[in-house]
C-alpha cells in the first residue's frame, strides 16, 4: 500500500488517501500536493484532505455503509477478480447467512461480540439446505474464515481502524468420519451398473475403481486416454459456467460448462488403469464415433462434443457432473441404499486402496489431494489397523531386544 504522507522535498508532501481497488487489486488513492512546514502540519492538512475525500464518496454513494453493501463491494474489487467460479459461488451462499444476520449492522459499529454470538447461532441452526441436519464446524468455519477476510478489506480500504474478527472464537475445523457401505451393497452396486448403457457405467467405474471426482470423469478428453500404457491424464474439472464469474486464462467454454484446471498442482496427475477399465473405454470410444453422424444431427452440437469421453447417448452432449450425481443416486436407491454418491464412490475406492496397506503418498497421488495431510485428515479412522499392526511389529521389536 503506497505511504499516505510523502515527502519529496523543499516542504512539498504527496497526500495519498486510499478510494477503492482496481481490477488487478492494487489500491486505487486520490493524490494531492501540499506545502507545509513540518510533518506535524503535514499530517494536519491530510486529516482534512481525507474527510473531503470521503464526505465526497459518500454523497456519490460509493462508499459502503452496512455489512451488506460492504460484501458487495468486496466482491466487485476483490471477490470477482481472477477467481474460480466455484470459489466465487461458495463465497456468494456463505454471504447470504451473513447478510440476512448482519447485513444492516454499520460497517464501524460492528463488535466482536456480535460476530461471536452470530457464530453461536449457526451452530444452534438446525436445518442446512432443508436438510434437517445441524451445520458442520467446518461450514460454521467457513463464515467466521469469510468475514475475517471481509473485515480486513474494510481496514484496507480505511471503513475501519480496528478487524473485529480477531477477538473472535474461531471453531475448530473438522471432518467427518467416513461412512462406507456393506459388502453385500457394493456387490448389488457393481452388478447393476454391469447392466447399464456403456458410457454411464464407464462413468462409476472411474469414480469407484479411480477414485475421480465427478468434474474429473466429466471433463476427460480421448486425448488424455493413453492405451498403449494404460494411463489416464487427469488435467481438467469441468463445472457449471456462470457467466456472471470470471474465466482463467486457460478455462475452456464447453455449452453451459466450462474446463477449468483442478485447484491445486497435485490435482493434475497420471492415474493408471486397470485393464478391464480400459477395454470398457475402447468399446465406448467405439460406440461414440459409430454414434458421430447421429450427433451432428442434432441442433446445438458442436465439435468439440466429440472430444469427451462421457457423453449423453441421446444428443452426443457431454454429460454433465449433475447427470452422473443422479444416476448414481438412482442405482444406489435401487440396490437399498439412499443417499450415496459419485462422491462416496472415491472414498470407497480409497478405503479398497489403504485396506490393501498402499501407502498414504501413493493414495495421495491417486486421489489428486494437495499433500498426504489432506489424505491422513479425511481417511484416518481407516489406518488405525496399519496403526495396530505397526503397534505389533514394534512390541516384537522389543520383545527380540529383552532376548
């Protein structure tokens, strides 16, 4: 942040006072040149600049007054800037909370008591999405985590002296504990989806057998299929296009989808296939382009359809991560169970993986996580048997050393 007091000689100082944010992120200042006989002076003349300054924005209506209008600025300077959308997306559904609780509240009047007996409210709130559940620690997090970085940005751009969040009582992150099914469900499971059409059954095989997330399965290209080495390129997570967001340099626009790099380096990584998966693929590229002429039929297609893998066998669209979340509902309602997911498919395909004692780095570079700590947080329960069996072999360590 550039000084607001400068003095560049001959009694000449540069006032600068901080307006706003470009859209690159630097602070924007309304400059002004003053003589005055000492920094005392100095500092004098720049208290009056700055109150004209911002009596100025005021009456122009630029400068927030509320919690609410302050998220919103937050987001046009900051929030929206050389983001992903699903990161925007889940910073605008935890602003909600935030605005219905303590959107009129004035930006300087706003206590950290406040902010703390909201953080209690959530944690009291009995309906998530109408679900009926309570709130996680980790979600009651992400608000407390969403107003820390909003109150700082009033500090910066001088709407406050103070960031009410640092007295507040930040809850402890958690995770839940993996829930798996039994052996007679994923039997059930994997004999249904044997039955169904080649491209959705492809589609479960990659999440339970791969362990890939279902913007992963539905944003593969035959490009990133190698078969003579049995590899699978993972590089792209497809979501939702919002064109209200913003678009990375590399994202590509696929219909009302979009292609955007996962969202951290160990995302992008080379998983090898089993060879029965990869006889599922040949045949569904097979099935694909036998279906070519059939697709370019139909209105709206385009070229680039053909590139994926996964595609709705009706109009030659690649599939979205929405269909494939309902299939997997459909097939895991039908074999008993409600409720499982594309999502619960990767966990189990992780659980298959530490069961047969791989170890925790290998599974991390399967799975695409950051560093193995994410893969020990999420699954931990699951290692407590390698834990007792490293238990034993260290007692029989001993034991041999008594000898």
């Amino acid at each position: 942040m550039p000084k607001k007091i400068e003095y560049i000689g001959n009694n000449v100082y540069i006032m600068r006072v901080p307006v706003g944010h470009t859209p690159r992120g630097y602070v924007k200042t309304s400059n002004k040149r003053v003589v005055a006989d000492s920094m005392a002076e100095a500092q004098a003349l720049y208290n009056k600049y700055e109150a004209g300054v911002k009596a100025e924005m005021e009456s122009s209506g630029s400068t927030p007054k509320t919690v609410k209008e302050l998220i919103e600025h937050w987001f046009e300077n900051v929030g929206n800037i050389g983001r992903k959308n699903t990161t925007i997306a889940t910073d605008r559904h935890t602003s909600q909370r935030i605005i219905e609780a303590l959107g009129d509240l004035k930006i300087e009047k706003v206590t950290y008591s406040q902010l703390n007996k909201f953080t209690a409210n959530l944690i009291d709130e009995q309906c998530r999405n109408k679900s009926g559940r309570a709130l996680s620690n980790r979600t009651v997090r992400m608000h407390q985590d969403f107003l820390k970085k909003l109150f700082a940005y009033a500090v910066k751009i001088g709407l406050r002296l103070d960031n009410p969040t640092e007295h507040m009582t930040f809850v402890k992150k958690s995770r839940k504990k993996i829930s798996l099914p039994n052996m007679n469900f994923i039997k059930d499971y994997v004999q249904t989806i044997d039955e169904k059409s080649t491209n959705l059954r492809c589609a479960a095989y990659l999440a339970l057998v791969l362990g890939l997330r279902r913007g992963e399965i539905c944003g593969l290209r035959w490009q990133d299929v190698d078969f003579q080495s049995n590899i699978i390129t993972v590089k792209w997570n497809r979501v939702k296009y919002d064109k209200a967001g913003t678009v990375s340099k590399n994202a590509i626009i696929v219909g009302a989808s979009i292609l955007q790099s996962p969202k951290s380096e160990e995302g992008e990584r080379q998983v090898a296939v089993p060879e029965e998966i990869m006889k599922e693929l040949e045949e569904l590229k097979l099935l694909n382009e036998s279906n070519t002429a059939v697709y370019q039929s139909v209105p709206g297609y385009e070229k680039i359809f053909s590139e994926f893998l996964i595609l709705n066998e009706a109009t030659g669209r690649p599939i979205n991560v929405d269909t494939l979340s309902r299939f997997t509902g459909r097939i895991s309602k039908y074999c008993g169970r409600e409720g499982f997911t594309t999502h619960k498919l990767r966990h189990l395909a992780t659980s298959v993986m530490l069961d047969q004692k791989l170890p925790v780095n290998v599974v991390q570079s399967v799975l695409g996580h950051a560093d193995s700590k994410t893969t020990l947080d999420v699954y931990a329960h699951l290692l407590r048997p390698v834990n007792t069996e490293a238990a034993q072999i260290m007692e029989n360590f001993l034991q041999n050393m008594r000898k």
